[in-house]
C-alpha cells in the first residue's frame, strides 16, 4: 500500500494516517510554501494518538477515495498532533471557539488562508449529511466553491479572525494589584456548591475527574478548616476509584466518564491523567492516613511502571482505547466469557461486586458493528459486603481474569516522550516515593529525570518531544515549566543542589522565552513564526496553564533562592490573571494553588545535613499534609540566611523558619509536627 509524507513521521498519531488516500503532509514551511505556491487554501486536522472520535473520523473520511480525491485536489492537507505541538492546537481552538461560540474537542479540523489564518472550523464530521449534521463532503464542496468564487472575501473575513483573537484573546491587561485573599474562600464555596453532591465530581455528565480541583478543595480544607470540603473530596475520590473510569483489574483511570457516575469510560490512559490523580490520592492519603486511598496510588505507580515507561525509563504518553479495532475490547467482559473461565462460585462473586450482567452496560454506538454485551467493571458493594470468604474467592477470580485478558491482543501505547508529561509523572512518582516509603518509585522518578536532562536539554534548551532519537526543539511553556515543576520538586524530595542548580537554570530559560515583559504572565509558545497568535491559557483543561504553574515554581524558587526578581515574576502573573481570577475563580484552580501559597505564611524547613543522613526526617515529613511548608537545604544556590544555618553535634538539625527568623533547631524527625 503507498504511504504517504506522515510515514516517517515520529508522532504515532501522524503514522496512523500514513496510508490514507489523503495526500497528508506535517506541519511545516513545505506545506505552507505548497499552499501558497498553489493558491490553496489548508485543510488542518488536528488529533491524538488515543482520541476516540479521531479514529472515528479517520475510518469514515481519511480512508475514504472519494472524500481523499477532493482533499487532494481542492486543499493541502495538514496532520497535526496535538501532544507534539501544543501552542498550534491552543491557538486554532481558540480560533474555532471564537467562530462557534462552542466549547469545542478532537479531532479539531480547520481550514486556513496559505497565510495561516482559520476561516471555518468544526470538530468531528459524519462523512455525508446524516441526522442533521452537515457531511464531510458537503463542507469540503462548499468551501472549495467558496475559495473560488470568493476568495477575497474569504481572505479578509479570516484577517478579521486573526486581528480579533490577537485582541481579545492574546496578552490581557495587567492588574495593579495581587488578587486578594478573599478569593481564595470565594472560590472553595463556589467548587462546594457547583459539586455534584450525588455521584461527586463535577457536572452530570461527561466526567471527567478535574485532579486541580480536587486539589485546591484540599488545600482550601487545610487554610480553613470546613470538614465539607473534605468530605467532598473523599467522595468523589471514592466515586472515581470504584468507577468504570479506574481500570480495575490494571490500575490507572481512564480519560473520563461518558455517563453521570463514573461507571462508563473513554478507555484511553494518558500519562497526565495518572501524574495528577496521583497527587490527589497521595494528598487524601496523607490527610486522612486511610489505606484505600494509599492502594490506589500504588495501583496507579504499577501500571505507570509495567506499562508506560520506556526501557531507559522515560515515560510514554498514553494508551490506546481500541484494540482490534474496537473500543474498549481489552478492558470489557461479557458474561459468558466470565462463565468459561470462572468457577460458579468465582462469578456469582464477580458478577455481584462488579455488577456484570448479561446485557451489558457498554456499546460502541460510533461503531456499526460494535460488540454486543461488554461489561465495564466497576465496585457496586462496599466493605462490609466483601467479608473474608468473599475476598478470598474475588481475589481468585481476579487473578484468572487477570491472565485472561493479558492473553487478549493490547491496545497500542503512544510511544513519544513528552518533557511536559514526564515533568508531572516525575514529580508525582517523588513523591509516591516519600509517602509510600517506596524507594523504586522515587528511583524511577530519577532515572526518568536523567533521561529527559541528558536526551532533551542541551545546556541552553529543553526540547518538548523525543521519539527514537528524534528530538523536536520546538519551544513549549509547558514543557519548560512542567520540567522545572518537576525538578524543584525533586529537590525538595533529595536536596541534591544539581537539581536546584538545573531549576534555576530552566526559570531563567522559561522566563526568557514566555514571560510577557509588558503585561505579566506566561505565553503558551515562544515567539515563533508559525504561531499565529501567542496566547496565554486563561482556564485549566487536562492540563494546566502555563501560569498556573509559573506562578507556584516561581514563588516556591523565590523561597528557596531568596531571589526578589522570582517573586515579582509570580507576583506580575497573579496581576495578569487579576480580572480572570476575581471573576472565575473556579476556571484556574491550579493558579489558585499558588495564590494560596503566596498568602500562607513563608514557612521552610532548613535541612542541615549531618553523619546520620535525612531519611528519618523524610519519613516524617511524609505522614503529614504540609502543601504550605518549602523544603530546602542550607547549600547550593540557597539564601545566604539559610547558608548560616549549620547542623548541631555532627546531627541534621531541622529549622523551621519564618523570614529570617527560625524556631529552635531540632535533631530528632519527631520534633516536626509544628510544621505546616
């Protein structure tokens, strides 16, 4: 079969397309120049490697010849994978949200001027006209002619586009002010009232788990003290993990629910999803020391590390929702296959604690020829159900269905490197690692670490993407910044003064690249020339915003470091985000984070390191919620205060510290319930 220019490509999802009869090309100048040397207009599709409706899309058009041979013969052709090119996807959703008014998701289609400027854009087309929706076909018809006949009118109504996007969406104004701390309360109230208080979480439906919420509710627990706000918490947690969005039998949770209560999923895992709901369950582990929530952590750390980590250990992006072609077939069960591998008693069991039925509660209505009778397993009994007896024969059961389906034929894994998605897996598995007293975690997190140092940062730059050797040095603000999250985290979690040394070095690197000089805040891209527009995020999805993250990295380095210039960076993002925040609140809940950091007292625990070593002391620190206390050494590039600070009698000796004024010095870890 021919293939055609997305063959060589490093990006699986672009491979994917490789032997469609669409005359596919990557992003780049070649396909820019083609369009402009043509006078065609840019058919821009834009997905992922795990995206259900991609691949929907993909069956129904990209490989059909007659919806190829208009494509080919009317418009370039552009694939374009989101994960690798991050700041593209922003800016065109942008531009398709600002065309509909709708929300929008993938596969994101746009079509642009050879200049790169959208005119029209839509999300998933049926490939003809069917149930009220416009057909693939048509749209491509309609624009040619349009293209044709108007192309002036078309070119102008896109600069249009373009300028107000650049206005309305691009750099904002700066406050005058930090947002005030009342809005931290106002913003915990409005996440408890807007909560779904009869299956947790967010929404009726679709669900999806919103780990930065969760998050700023438990922090906004700890400043004040409302036992509702943990007790929400809690129970959404509870919910996602007794869920049909939490793999049951392989740990690690599904993209999101499909329905209300958590029981049907999209059945694609993504590394970001497993990093942040890590945090989560660690943070309601160390709050409430209650052991369920510790095991779905580590349910979490094995399926990250059997199925998602490369063997040099760096961490892949995600895995695949269909095998065989169908959605969900590796993880589903129908009752009869139950039946053939289960004794009666095993799937009495089975079917009663997982609420398997012999009509299922999953079909594929994209698919016509979907399988019939899939069950999603999710707990349906509680604690006091599952005696001993039970246990013992579930734990059986699960052992079979477990072989069971590693027999079956696995989805297929997003094999690239992303240095975004690895700095929150790193960070996360750290800290798995102190909190769990499981020292392969926190050295997996360091190899990961070693990796992504040595293959993607050379000195000056960090690359976003690695895939068999090949690097992609296109700039990326979550990438910079994600990777300096996860070094600063790592330092506080070692002490090693490199990492601090490495943090440093990727602050001053992002801010150099992104930080809006005029008007405070991060941009997404780098000033490149195949960034129509540079945006700043002004809400968190799957992944925070740029700032969001500068914002906490920024401040927690100014800590560290003592350096003012660190916190008059975080100090300008909080005022470039004054209006979004005062107004919703709820839309940045990552920046909230960090706002409340900046209003909590400055409180570090000075490690001076002795003969005796810090791993009495970290294993104290993790039985505690402290999101507010900043771990530091007294070496490397620290505040020379913190340099005076020496260890006691050859002992570490332990300062809490407020400014430059510190408690008495303790030798023994259990001196440090004081700290917050």
């Amino acid at each position: 079969m021919k293939e055609n220019r997305l063959a060589n490509a490093a990006s699986p999802y672009l491979r994917q397309h490789a032997s469609n009869p669409v005359d596919w090309d990557p992003w780049g100048e070649e396909a820019f120049s083609k369009a402009k040397a043509e006078n065609k207009p840019i058919f821009l599709s834009i997905g992922y490697s795990t995206c259900h409706w991609c691949h929907v899309m993909e069956r129904e058009s990209f490989e059909n010849e007659e919806i190829a041979a208009v494509l080919n013969a009317h418009f370039v052709s552009i694939k374009l994978d989101r994960e690798e090119r991050p700041d593209i996807d922003k800016v065109y959703m942008t531009a398709y949200q600002a065309m509909t008014g709708e929300t929008g998701g993938w596969p994101l289609n746009v079509f642009l001027t050879p200049d790169l400027a959208p005119f029209y854009g839509g999300t998933y087309f049926p490939p003809v006209d069917r149930g009220g929706r416009v057909g693939f076909k048509s749209v491509l018809l309609q624009l040619e002619e349009a293209w044709r006949e108007k192309q002036g009118k078309v070119v102008q109504s896109a600069a249009a586009l373009r300028e107000h996007i650049q206005e309305n969406f691009g750099a904002g104004m700066e406050s005058e002010t930090v947002p005030e701390r009342a809005v931290l309360d106002r913003a915990a109230v409005m996440l408890l009232e807007s909560g779904d208080q009869v299956e947790g979480g967010w929404a009726s439906g679709p669900k999806f788990p919103m780990p930065s919420h969760m998050r700023y509710v438990l922090r906004s627990w700890k400043r004040i003290g409302d036992e509702r706000l943990l007790g929400f918490a809690e129970f959404t947690a509870e919910r996602m993990a007794e869920g049909g969005i939490m793999d049951q039998l392989g740990g690690g949770f599904h993209r999101y629910a499909v329905d209300g209560k958590w029981q049907v999923p999209r059945f694609e895992k993504m590394l970001y999803d497993q990093a942040q709901l890590l945090d989560v369950y660690l943070d309601l582990y160390q709050i409430t020391k209650k052991e369920k929530y510790a095991e779905v952590a580590r349910e979490i750390c094995r399926y990250v590390l059997s199925d998602l980590v490369s063997e040099r250990g760096a961490f892949y992006c995600a895995e695949d929702a269909q095998s065989e072609g169908k959605e969900g077939k590796y993880f589903c069960w129908t009752s009869s296959e139950l039946e053939n591998i289960l004794n009666e008693e095993e799937f009495t069991i089975v079917s009663e604690y997982f609420a398997v039925s012999e009509e299922g509660n999953f079909y594929d209505h994209s698919d016509p020829e979907a399988l019939k009778h899939q069950n999603v397993l999710s707990v349906v009994q509680d604690e006091a159900w599952l005696t001993a007896t039970r246990k013992t024969v579930l734990d059986g059961a699960v052992a079979k269905m477990k072989a069971a389906r590693a027999a079956r034929v696995r989805p297929g894994i997003d094999d690239k490197v992303l240095a975004s998605w690895n700095g929150m897996m790193i960070g996360a598995l750290a800290r798995a690692g102190r909190v769990l007293e499981e020292d392969k975690y926190l050295a997996a997190a360091l190899k990961a670490h070693r990796f992504i140092q040595k293959e993607m940062w050379d000195g000056e730059r960090l690359a976003h993407r690695w895939h068999a050797a090949s690097v992609d040095w296109s700039a990326q603000a979550e990438s910079y910044l994600l990777m300096l999250q996860a070094t600063r985290r790592l330092y506080e979690l070692t002490l090693d003064p490199e990492m601090l040394g490495f943090a440093v070095a990727l602050a001053d690197a992002s801010e150099a690249l992104f930080f809006d000089q005029e008007k405070g805040g991060f941009f997404e891209s780098a000033a490149v020339d195949d960034v129509m527009v540079r945006l700043k995020g002004d809400y968190d999805g799957a992944m925070p915003t740029a700032s969001g993250v500068a914002a906490m990295e920024f401040l927690k380095l100014a800590r560290i470091t003592g350096r003012e210039d660190y916190k008059v960076t975080a100090e300008r993002t909080f005022k470039a985000y004054g209006e979004v925040l005062m107004q919703t609140p709820t839309s940045m809940t990552n920046m909230l984070q960090a706002l409340d950091l900046y209003y909590a007292k400055d409180q570090r625990l000075v490690l001076a390191e002795g003969e005796n070593g810090l791993e009495g002391f970290y294993r104290q620190l993790s039985t505690r919620y402290r999101p507010q206390l900043t771990v530091m050494s007294n070496s490397g590039q620290v505040d020379a205060f913190e340099r005076g600070l020496k260890a006691q009698g050859g002992k570490t000796t332990a300062y809490l510290c407020e400014g430059e004024s510190c408690q008495q010095p303790v030798t023994e870890p259990e001196a440090l319930d004081s700290a917050d």
